[in-house]
C-alpha cells in the first residue's frame, strides 16, 4: 500500500490558464497524474474554479465527464442540444454531465463563480459531497484511496485519521489527500458561520481481467 500523502496549497498556488474558447480563465487547483497538461489532453481527472461572468458556451472536453458545482452567485441555466433537457443548476447542489455535448450557458441571476472537477469516466469515479460546516464538527469517512478538500469560504482545522498535527485551513486553501484507506475519516472543525468544504473523492477504476 502507498504511504498517505497530505498536501496543502492556497488559492494562489492554483496555476491560472486560458479557457479553451478564450471566454474565460480558470484556476487550476490539481491535476493528475504528475507530468500530464491540460493543454494535451492526457490528465485523469483535475479540479478548478473559474467564474462565469456573462452567457455564453463552456469548453468541450470530448473523452471526460465534468461534475459542476455553483459557489456563489444566481443559479446557471444549462442547454446540451438534443443530448439532455436543459438544467437549472442552482448554487451548491453538485451537477454531473458529459464534456462532449455541446454547453450553452445562461445566468440566472448574479455572475457565478464556480467548482469543476473533469476526469476519465473509464479511469476514474468522482463523488463531490457539498458540506455546509458552520462552527461544527464534521467526521467524515473518506472511503476513496484519494480526495480532495477544498474550502471555498469560512476557516476550518483538518486532521485524518492518524495524523498527528492539524492543519487550518482558510478560504481558498485545499488538501490533496492520497495513500488512504478505505477506513480513514476526515475531522473537520468549522471556525465561522460561513465556513463551507467541499470533498471529492476519487477511486481508480480497475479493468476488469478477461480469461485466457
């Protein structure tokens, strides 16, 4: 079994880049595996946030699936053509749908700020859990060999299962968590009102062996 693995980084760690349409940018807050670009194509899954600040279409991403999750802002009506009814996503309510169909996006209300995560349905499972933590204590079973936490608003303190020091965590600041075991549990302490966390899991997809 790998050695668990917990790294912290803040918001301005992300690396900036160009939307692939051009509308926009996005900050990069992970990708893998170590070495693969979004720019070739050739990552597994990679988290970000970006905000979408007027109507218009979002990128295609043929090959990956994409978990949506509005931040802030109005909710974000969504057209996918012939593939999909359209869908009003509204904020904090995680929201999946292929990178290949074409996106038509159209605000509600407020500009949006958002939370992505893109990966290879056929490499990879992705569950993004929305916790509105408050001032309260939260254990949560992470039950995935990887996650990622990420606080997009309040302060929190982290610590997994084993570890000895706790980490603070501020808005904006992440922890990429890899190594787990499927009996690891997150302890999250909320320090304000307004302290929201996000927690996508990730597990690898193993092929199924074929008989000789």
């Amino acid at each position: 079994m790998n050695a668990r693995h917990v790294h912290r980084t803040s918001l301005a760690d992300a690396r900036r880049t160009p939307w692939r349409n051009g509308r926009g940018f996005t900050d990069e807050l992970a990708l893998e595996p170590r070495g693969s670009s979004l720019e070739r194509g050739d990552f597994r899954w990679r988290v970000s946030r970006s905000r979408v600040a007027d109507n218009g279409p979002f990128s295609r991403f043929d090959g990956y699936e994409r978990m949506l999750v509005l931040l802030d802002g109005g909710a974000l009506s969504l057209e996918h053509g012939e593939h999909a009814p359209r869908a009003r996503v509204r904020t904090l309510e995680p929201y999946r749908f292929s990178g290949a169909w074409p996106t038509q996006a159209t605000l509600l209300g407020a500009p949006a700020s958002d939370f992505n995560v893109i990966y290879r349905p056929e490499l990879v499972s992705v569950d993004v859990e929305v916790l509105r933590v408050g001032v309260r204590r939260a254990r949560l079973s992470i039950d995935s060999p990887r996650a990622f936490l990420h606080i997009p608003s309040g302060a929190a303190v982290a610590r997994v299962t084993g570890e000895e020091e706790s980490l603070r965590l501020e808005s904006g600041d992440s922890l990429a968590l890899s190594g787990l075991a499927r009996s690891d549990e997150l302890d999250l302490q909320g320090e304000r009102e307004d302290t929201l966390a996000l927690l996508v899991r990730i597990d690898e997809i193993v092929p199924e062996k074929r008989g000789s």
